[in-house]
C-alpha cells in the first residue's frame, strides 16, 4: 500500500509499504519504505496547476528476493499511470470542469445532485459551442438544451430552485463568517481570509441580482441575509491582522 509520508511547498513525498499478515490471521507485520515516491511540484510561474515530475525509488533490499518482480511491477504500473494522468484528462475531471463552466454562466442548479440546470437564454450562443464541444468527447457524451416555456409554473420552478440554492449558499458562507469570527477573537483572522469572505460574497450579491433581473424573483429574503453577511465582513475586516 502507499502512505503519505510528508507534504509541502516543493514536494509531496509517499512510502510504499508491505503488509504481511501472520499465518494465524491474527497479526500484521509491516515493512516501511519498500519505496519512496516523491512528485515534484513544478514551481515555475508559467507552470499549470498541479504540474510536476514523479520519482520512484525502489529500496528492494529490506523484502525477500522472491518479491522483487511483483514490487517493480507495481512500480511500473504506477509510473504508467502518473504519465497517462500526466497528459490526458479523466473522465472525473472533464466533468468537474464542465460544471464549473456551466456554474459560471451563472446557472441554476435546478436538481440538487445536478445535471440539470437552467441558463439564461442570453447564454444561447456559449451553450451551443459547448454542445457541440461535448459531442466530440465521444463514448456517448451529450449535452441537451431545452427550452422552457415561458410559464407562471416553469418560472416558478426556476425561482424557488434558485431560492434553495442561495439558501445554501449563504449559509455554508455563515459558518465560515462565524469560524472567521472565532478566529479573530483569538487575533488570528488575516486580511487575505476575510478579503476571499468578501469575494464570496460578493458573487453571490451579484449572481442575486442578476437573477432578481432575468426572473423577476422577489430579493427581500435574500437582501437581508445578505446585509447581514456584509456587516458581519466589514467588522471583520476591522480585526484582520
């Protein structure tokens, strides 16, 4: 198995360790640091998030000759998975990146787990182009437009998905206003915390507004949750160090 060993600015450095359990069944015996692997953060400023080189160093001396092979194999295995993971994308990524593209056309998460969200039809155009880019993805990758109707019922739906979603939202940003308070009553909030508080803020005072426009939705709810997150985050502001 591979333990994380130690982890920092310039490097993140793991052990493959052998367990062996006793012919009994009732003891584990463990060999440390059959080898170290060690990625290599690219500290470059051009450098992509994430980029880096990976060393593997075997240290065979401390299990028996006859497990070398199935060692170095593994090795093998997991140099060829650092490279293919290196230069292409998983499917797990593609999808995390698509969603945050398709959050920041400040859509609505209409189904909670998501897959499903409403975008404004002023967005027609850069869906289209993302329709079109996922089609090429293969495998059965699809994105489906549909339009709705411009419905008493439909907006409706709309308008209370997204109620539910800055619900959420201002209150995930409530517990981290509070632990942020906690810590400036112990004089260690910083100014660069509070200032990402207020960026998140922020987004959604503008998001809010933006859909207040496009849906004709009711903000008294959320304006006074949201006068309430600003002063918090000026008094903050205030205690930053």
């Amino acid at each position: 198995m591979i333990r994380r060993v130690r982890r920092d600015d310039h490097a993140i450095t793991c052990h493959l360790v052998r367990e062996v359990r006793d012919a009994g069944r009732t003891r584990l015996d463990y060999t440390d640091k059959v080898a170290e692997i060690t990625f290599i953060r690219d500290r470059r400023p051009a450098a992509a998030p994430g980029a880096g080189t990976m060393d593997v160093t075997p240290n065979l001396d401390v299990i028996p000759q006859r497990e070398h092979e199935k060692v170095l194999a593994l090795l093998d295995v997991l140099s060829q998975q650092f490279e293919r993971n290196r230069r292409y994308l998983t499917g797990d990524k593609i999808r995390a990146m698509l969603r945050v593209y398709i959050e920041s056309l400040v859509a609505i998460k209409v189904r909670p787990s998501g897959g499903v969200y409403f975008v404004h039809r002023h967005q027609a155009g850069a869906l289209e182009a993302l329709r079109i880019l996922i089609s090429r993805f293969g495998a059965g990758s699809g994105l489906y437009p549909v339009p709705l109707p411009d419905q008493d019922a439909m907006r409706e739906m709309v308008i209370e998905a997204w109620r539910s979603e800055q619900r959420a939202d201002l209150q995930r940003l409530s517990a981290e206003i509070a632990e942020a308070q906690r810590a400036a009553a112990s004089g260690t909030v910083t100014t660069a915390a509070v200032q990402r508080l207020y960026g998140k803020f922020r987004r959604l005072q503008d998001e809010a507004g933006e859909h207040g426009r496009q849906l004709g939705a009711d903000l008294d709810e959320m304006t006074a949750a949201m006068d309430l997150a600003s002063t918090q985050i000026a008094a903050l502001l205030t205690k930053a160090a």
